[in-house]
C-alpha cells in the first residue's frame, strides 16, 4: 500500500536534502517550516538560500537527522510565536558561510495532554552537539523571552564569527496553578560549553535578559 507524506514544509522530504552547485533559492513557509527534511540537512559553498516564516508558520529549517553548513549564505527571517530560525533535533556543525538569522516571534504558551507549557522562540534551537569552528553567524531575536542559540547538550566553538542580540523583556505567565517566567537570552546551553577560538559578541538588552 502506499504511505501517506505528511507534508512538514514548503519544501519537505522525508529523506536527506543536500544542496549542490551555485544558485539561490527563496522559501516562505506560510502554515509550517520553510524548509523541512525528516533526515539531515547539508548545505555547500556556493549556495544562497533565503527563507520567510510569518506568524501563520513555524519554523525556517528544520532537521530532524543533523545540519552540516560548510559555506554558502543563509538569511532567515521568523516571526511566528515560538518558532525557530533553526530547529534541528541532531548534531549541527558550521564550518562556512554566512548565517544571518531574524526572529521576532515571542513565546508560544500551549496545552498537551492536559498540561501546560511554555516554548520560547530562538534563532537556533538544538537537541545534540552544536559545533562551529568557520563562518560568521549573525542572529537578532526580539520577541519576550526569545532565545538567541538554545541547546540541551553541548555546544563547542572552535573558530568562527558569533554576534548575538536579544532584545526581548521575560516572558511571563501562569502554567498550572504556578507562575512562571522565561527570560531571553543569547546563549543557553544544556550541558558543556567549550570554546576555544574565535570571537563571540553578546548583547541582551530586554528587561530580564540573559
């Protein structure tokens, strides 16, 4: 029988996306990722791509099996509440290229299975290893409680350009019976931070910032 795709992004395999070549490509994801893979992401040297999330969408990139940038420019603009300008549940390395990355949604406050939570919006959220050691990455988050680079495991930098702005205030609600805050910050990371070259500017000038 034949299996149904569930269609993840504007531009959506279920399999690996690796770019080639010279050439530019502009995506807006209206009602979900701009760009989606259900594998890895690999972007090369020579390769433009611009994406477009509105508050209708969800994040820019997604990758559920790692992001390998090895050069290239990538522009990402978000505005959906708790999107992300990134969002990649394996290991991302930059090696190249120039990233630059907008968010200004704000946090996204939902129900699952009957209890509450908070997701906050970040210009790269990461679920493994995040590694750069080349390129020049670029990010300014605006919305409450935004997040510049968002990690639960490692984060090592070896090289490279990093310039990060938050500008948002703490994001606060009630979850549960409980009050809660969610304050932005540049970089927050789950578990070791090793840097050992390049340069790193970070700027947080929201109330309560990080």
């Amino acid at each position: 029988t034949e299996q149904a795709c569930d269609q993840k992004g504007t531009l959506f395999s279920e399999g690996m996306i690796e770019f080639c070549g010279i050439g530019s490509l502009e995506v807006t994801g209206n009602n979900n990722n701009a760009i989606a893979s259900d594998d890895y992401i690999t972007i090369p040297d020579g390769i433009t791509i611009t994406t477009h999330t509105p508050a209708t969408g969800s994040n820019g990139i997604k990758a559920k099996g790692g992001l390998y940038i090895n050069g290239g420019a990538l522009s990402i603009d978000v505005a959906s509440a708790g999107g992300r300008g990134i969002r990649n549940n394996g290991a991302m390395e930059i090696n190249g290229g120039v990233i630059n990355i907008t968010n200004s949604g704000g946090c996204l406050k939902e129900t699952v299975d009957g209890i509450e939570n908070v997701s906050s919006a970040a210009g790269i959220k990461c679920d493994s290893t995040f590694i750069m050691s080349g390129g020049t990455l670029t990010i300014n988050c605006t919305g409450d409680g935004g997040k510049g680079i968002n990690n639960t495991q490692d984060i090592e930098i070896f090289g490279g350009l990093i310039d990060i702005k938050t500008s948002g205030d703490c994001y606060e609600t009630t979850l549960n019976g409980v009050k809660d805050t969610t304050s932005a910050a540049c970089i927050k990371g789950g578990m070791k931070f090793l840097m050992t070259g390049g340069t790193v500017t970070l700027n947080s000038s929201g109330d309560g910032g990080k």
